[in-house]
C-alpha cells in the first residue's frame, strides 16, 4: 500500500507496511501437488481428529488428496461423528441484514462493485428503513443477524457502530435482536475498537482467495481491496484492538478449492499461535450468478468438491464454527449440514429493504449481491431442520456471559454441550415456537424438545429446564445458561 488515503478513506499506514504474510504460496501449492492418498495415514488422522486436536497443513493437505469413494466415505462418516461430538445436534439460526450496496472497489465477481454504476440499483438503508427491517426480522423470529456493507466512505466505523446500536434498541414485541455480527471491509484498529464498543458479536472479512496472483486478478491493484496484505491482516488488526471474536472465510470458485483450505487452515493457525485463539467462524461461499459476472473466469466447484471442503475444515479445526450460507440450495444444504455446519442463515433476502417489502420470492439480480440458492421462510427452514433431528437455535448465551475468545475455547470441552448448548437451543426454540410458529411448527417443535428432554442424561439439567419451559409458556423470556 503506498498511499496513506485512497478513494478518501484512510488507512493504516503502519501496520500496512509492517503485515505478517502467513501463506506460503509456494508451500501450499506443493502439498497440494505432492501428497498422495494414502489410506493408514488416513485412518491416523482421523483417530486424532476424534481426539479433537487441529490437524496440521500436511494432515489436511492428506485429507484433500483422498479421491476413493471409500476414503470420502471414511471422511464423511469421521466429519458427522466430530460434529456431533462437539456441537451436538443444534443448528444456530440467523439472518443476512444489507445495509447499503455502495462500493468504491472492483471485486470482479460482485454484483456491487464501482464499474457497474447504475447497472446496479444503489442504495443505503436510512434510520427509519433500518428501523423496519429490523422490526420485520424480529417479527418473523429471528435473533441474531450480521450486518453487511460495501466498501465506501460513508460506511465509517461510526456509521457501522450507529447501525448496530439501532438493532439493539428496536424491539417489537416480544422479538430483540440479542446479537449483531458484522461483514464489512477491514478496519484499522482505531476503528475495529470503535464497533467492538458498539457490542458486535463476530467481525467477519472473508479473504476471498489465498492465492497471491489470483487476489491480484480478481482485485484491481488500485481498489482498496486491492492491497491483499491490508486484507491478510484484518484479524491481526482486530486482535490488537481487543475484539477476540473473528470469522475468516475464502470465496470458493477463484482458485483452485484446496488450495483455499489450505489458505483457511493456514489463517486459523496463525491466529491460534499468535493471539492464543482461533477464528470463531469459518464461511466457505461458492460463487454465485452476479450482476455482470463473466462465467469463464471461475473455476466452479462442483458438488461433491464442497462436500470434501467442508467435512476437511470440520477435522481440522474442530473448534471453529462452520457456517454455509443461503446461497446454497436446499438439497446441497441437506447433505452437508450433517458432517460440518454449525450455523446457517434463513428466510434470506439481499435486496436491500426487502424483509420490509412484500414477498413474493422473486430476485432482482441488479439490486442483489448475488443470487440465493435457498430462498425458504425462516419457518420452514426451522420445520426442515427438526425433521432432520437438528435443533433449531437461537441462542446468544455465550458472547453475552462472556464466553467469547480463549475463554469460549476452555468452554469448547466435553459436556458444555449438554450443560449449556443444548438447553439454551431448546429455550430459544420453545421461545420462537411461542411466539412466531405457524401451528405446524409448533406442533413438531414440542415434539423434539419432549424427545431432546428425554435423551438428557443429567435429570437435575432436565428438571431446570422444564421449570424455565413452563416460565417461557407463562411469557418469560430470554432466559440464559
Ligand atoms: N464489501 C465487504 C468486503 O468485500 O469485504 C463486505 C463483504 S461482501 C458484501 C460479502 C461477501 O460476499 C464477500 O466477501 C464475498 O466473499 C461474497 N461475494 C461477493 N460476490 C459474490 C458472488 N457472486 N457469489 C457469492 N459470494 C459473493
Ligand atoms: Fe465491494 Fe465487497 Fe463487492 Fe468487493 S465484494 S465489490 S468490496 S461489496
């Protein structure tokens, strides 16, 4: 980077010059070339992966090169048994809020970027308009959102923070919005200080690709985005500003999957080693249709290459958060979710404004990032998982006592699930059952949690929660573990 402002925003001079390159390029590219499958190696990693240790790079560059049908099978099935083992079966719920589209870069796949002018139909959320989209997301149930914004001036850390106090504040009826991440261009430390202030949960920047010479191909030298050290270090940045609560992520279809994987694993290391706590969340985006996308210039992944992404990620950083977004559609999300996912978003909607609009299920694509794969309501997506045996969640217990960073890390033991994750999914889930559910709903709702209160082990837990469950019925709310 060698202007301290551009495109009027200004940056962080310092720590641009000083950035710490953790992808070895080159590396990369020769495990991924040189390691073979190799089935007792396999069966080794897998045993430690049980054990719920993070894998290496050459373990996980291993686990990329298994192409037998056996091997896959192997990998799925060890995916499903980590993810159970340490998630159990709760699926957290959010929702996507845009705030505004307006960019000052040039991200080749992006249906907002500067190029396409007034192709794209701009627009940024006003007090009042965030007010009501607010107002229908708690209307329709949700809890948790990540707000997401374009590159641009007016997208300042006070404005970021401003946003986030609204969805806090606005309350209609029984719904609140009790967390807000963030995905939005990497601040300066000055700033990730500023919007931690604000009380956001994760501060998520997606690399989008690892791979030097395809960032530079993708992301004109002269955007912002264009600097892709200023990027590597986002978490580095928000680190040493204090926020302990970080989602990476990679854009999958630029460069080759895995040496995107290993981009990710690379990322978690890093953080894991310097700041003694890994990243909360991984995301693993597939490119979607965009306003003005070129199809020849991605290397699409294919179905059964996702999977393999995704159940790779779950070994080898087993106490990351894995979220697949809406942009998958919904027989994808039915395969994966078993041996990966963690958290999904639901009832989604990109256009700016729309969760206020009248629905009618349609996409525009020039008022849209990109298009969505899953474009069901947040109720029969929540009907959807209970048939599968998943819990629904909303539960935002732990960044709100505390249990963030390191310390969610200690928490992240045998039996925080049973003690902590499942009641509070249950609570939630009989929360949103109450107040939001159609009839259907409701009914198979209290089904499952009649059958996750019988599982329970510890009958003094059972008999807690069924004192909070009769207290939910009776109108309180918002009770937490
Ligand atoms: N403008 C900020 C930035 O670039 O960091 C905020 C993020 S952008 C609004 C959210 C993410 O959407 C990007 O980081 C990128 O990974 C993803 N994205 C962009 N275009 C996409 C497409 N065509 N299909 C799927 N995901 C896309
Ligand atoms: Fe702008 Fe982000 Fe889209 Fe790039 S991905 S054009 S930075 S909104």
């Amino acid at each position: 980077m060698n202007n301290a402002t551009r495109n009027n925003i200004k940056l962080d001079m310092s720590l641009s010059d000083n950035a710490v390159d953790f992808i070895d390029d080159d590396r990369l590219t020769y495990l991924i070339e040189n390691t073979e499958e190799n089935e007792a190696e396999i069966e080794r990693i897998f045993e430690k992966s049980k054990s719920k240790q993070a894998l290496t790079l050459e373990e996980t560059a291993s686990l990329l090169a298994i192409r037998s049908k056996e091997g896959l099978e192997r990998l799925y099935e060890t995916a499903r048994e980590v993810k159970r083992s340490i998630y159990g079966n709760r699926i957290v719920l959010f929702a996507p809020l845009y705030i505004g589209n307006s960019c000052v870069n040039n991200c080749k796949y992006c249906g907002f970027r500067a190029s396409l002018g007034n192709k794209t139909i701009r627009k940024t959320l006003n007090h009042q308009e965030l007010v009501d989209e607010i107002t229908s997301l708690e209307n329709e149930g949700h809890k948790r959102l990540i707000l997401v914004f374009g590159e641009h001036p007016k997208y300042t850390p006070e404005f970021i923070a401003e946003c986030v106090k609204t969805c806090y504040e606005t309350k209609s009826g029984n719904g609140e919005i009790r967390r807000v991440n963030i995905n939005a261009a990497p601040l300066d430390i000055e700033g990730f200080r500023k919007v931690k202030e604000a009380g956001i949960g994760t501060f998520q920047v997606f690399q989008e690709t690892y791979h030097k010479a395809t960032y530079r191909k993708f992301h004109p030298e002269n955007d912002i985005k264009g600097d892709y050290m200023w990027r590597l270090n986002a978490m580095d940045r928000a680190f040493q500003a204090g926020c302990d609560d970080m989602g990476i992520g990679a854009l999958f279809g630029l460069y080759d999957w895995r040496f995107e994987v290993l981009g990710l694993v690379s990322h978690a290391i890093h953080l894991q080693k310097t700041y003694g706590v890994g990243p909360h969340t991984i995301s693993f985006p597939r490119i979607q249709p965009a306003n003005g996308l070129d199809r020849k210039d991605f290397h699409f992944v294919s179905d059964e290459e996702f999977k393999q992404l995704v159940a790779v990620l779950r070994l080898a950083v087993p106490y990351t958060g894995l979220i697949m977004t809406a942009r998958e559609s919904e027989a994808i999300r039915n395969e994966v979710m078993e041996f990966g996912v963690s958290q999904i978003d639901a009832g989604t909607r990109l256009e700016i404004g729309a969760y206020s609009k009248e629905k009618d299920g349609s996409q525009d694509i020039s008022r849209e990032q990109f298009m969505v794969g899953d474009t069901r309501e947040l109720d029969s997506v929540i009907r959807w998982l209970m048939n599968k045996d998943f819990i629904p969640s909303f539960c935002t217990s732990c960044y709100r006592l505390g249990r963030t960073g390191e310390h969610f890390m200690e928490f992240a033991i045998p039996g925080f699930i049973g003690n902590f994750c499942t009641p509070n999914a249950i609570l939630t889930l009989a929360e949103y059952l109450e107040d939001y559910a159609s009839e259907e709903t409701r009914k198979d709702g209290y089904a499952l949690i009649e059958r996750e209160l019988e599982k329970m082990k510890d009958s003094s837990r059972r008999d807690a929660v069924k004192v909070k469950l009769s207290k939910i019925r009776e109108g309180k709310r918002d009770m937490l573990y």
